[in-house]
C-alpha cells in the first residue's frame, strides 16, 4: 500500500536533516519538491526515482496549491513511497496540513517528518539566540508573506507590543510594511533587528539594524530571508560562530 511522506528538509545544511529523512528519500519512488529545499538533497534518491518540481516564488505561483494537493493524491495512486518535501518544516507555513487532510478524506495514508524549522536554526547560525536569559523568554513565529495592511489580516499586531523576539518567514518583500507597523503600533524605532538571507548555507548573508533603518540596510539582500526583531539580535555581535 503507498504511503505518503510529508517531509521537512530543514533550512539549507545537509546536515541538518534529520536521520529518517533522509531514510525515505534514499527509498522514495517519487519525489514532489518544492524551490526551497537543497536542491543537492536529490542526489540521495535511487536512480530510478522520478522527481517532479512544484516550487513556487513570490508573485508567482507556478502551481497553485490545489492542484499541487492533486498531483500528490495522483502520485500516491502510482507510486509506493511518496515523498513531498518541504523546505524547513511542512507544518510551519508549509501547508503541509492542507496537504495532509487532502490525502486523508482520500483514503491515503501518510507520516509527517518534521525539518528543523528556519525560525530557529537559521537565527541560531547568525549568532542570534531566540530566547535568552535576560533578554526575553519568549518568542514567536508570524508568516510574512501576508501584508500588514491586509484588511482582513489574521495576525494579532496589537499583541507585538510585548518583549519578546518575533520571527518572520517570507517577510524580506514587506519589510518596509512589517517595520513601519511595528513602529505604528508602539515599539520603540531603535529596537534591533536582523535579516538573514539563505541561513546556514555557504551563502548566508546578515544585515543588521533597527526597524528605523532595516530597510535600507536589506534593500539588496537576496531571498529568501527571515526578519529577526528584538533585543536578542544584540548578541549576534559576540556570538556570530558560523560566519567566523
């Protein structure tokens, strides 16, 4: 009976796949990959294993996510071992839930492996700690990708006002946006912050500012990237062990 693997990639090192990831895609009959994962990963597969490329970019969808939802459900009719991966982790905007549900009112079964999410790993290679005692004990992980001026927006901003870290994925093309509504909404225009461009890979680039003047600072770095917002990107000053 097929079975489908949900599959988190991580965020670019190979390394930091983890052990049955790697596993299911050295047995994959199929693998349905999107732009972000290591297109180096590929090489793991059997050389008899078909690989199919449904990768979207910003302001261009190439396959809209119903018909990627199908084009799994179709491959699981076909194939034994599935494998849909994700860069990061498929549960953290990877919408690998709808995935996953679309696969289940079909009768498919599937497995979630999770990928060692950006939000964490890619903060953590530029010397940025999170969470860090004396600095915060919290932080959270906000999608970028919606406008902060959307009308029917589904993120909270009022609650940003508390002195934690926020993360944003897929946030490099509203960051004028995110950072004039930070400021709007009563932090401080000094508070630090951090974009981080194709973390943990040979190709990792940080720029480092304040939401006063971040935009300017990133308006040439290369996607994708993840924003970084709090007293913690201080740290990266002593702590930037990857670049060193």
């Amino acid at each position: 009976m097929s079975k489908v693997y949900l599959t988190g990639a991580g965020p670019g090192d190979l390394e930091l796949m983890t052990l049955k990831s790697v596993r299911v895609i050295k047995e994959a009959d199929i693998i349905i990959y999107d732009k972000l994962a290591n297109p180096e990963i590929l090489k793991m597969a059997k050389e008899s294993c078909v690989f199919k490329f449904v990768g979207k970019e910003f302001g261009k969808h190439l396959i809209p996510q119903d018909e990627i939802n199908e084009i799994i459900y179709q491959a699981a009719l076909k194939h034994e071992n599935v494998v849909r991966l994700k860069g990061g982790d498929p549960f953290v905007f990877g919408r690998g839930g709808e995935e996953a549900l679309y696969l289940k009112d079909r009768g498919i079964k599937f497995e979630i492996i999770p990928g060692i999410t950006s939000s964490i790993s890619v903060p953590a290679y530029a010397g940025i700690p999170v969470t860090n005692r004396g600095y915060t004990c919290s932080f959270r992980v906000v999608t970028g990708h919606e406008a902060p001026n959307k009308k029917d927006s589904q993120i909270n901003w009022e609650s940003f006002i508390a002195d934690e870290t926020i993360v944003f994925l897929m946030g490099i093309h509203n960051i004028k946006l995110i950072s004039k509504k930070l400021i709007k909404i009563g932090k401080p225009s000094s508070t630090p912050c951090a974009v981080i461009s194709r973390g943990t890979t040979k190709e990792q680039k940080v720029v480092v500012g304040t939401l006063e003047d971040i935009v300017e600072k990133a308006k040439d770095i290369p996607t994708p990237a993840i924003i970084v917002v709090g007293e913690v990107v201080k740290l990266r000053e002593d702590l930037k062990w990857f670049e060193e």
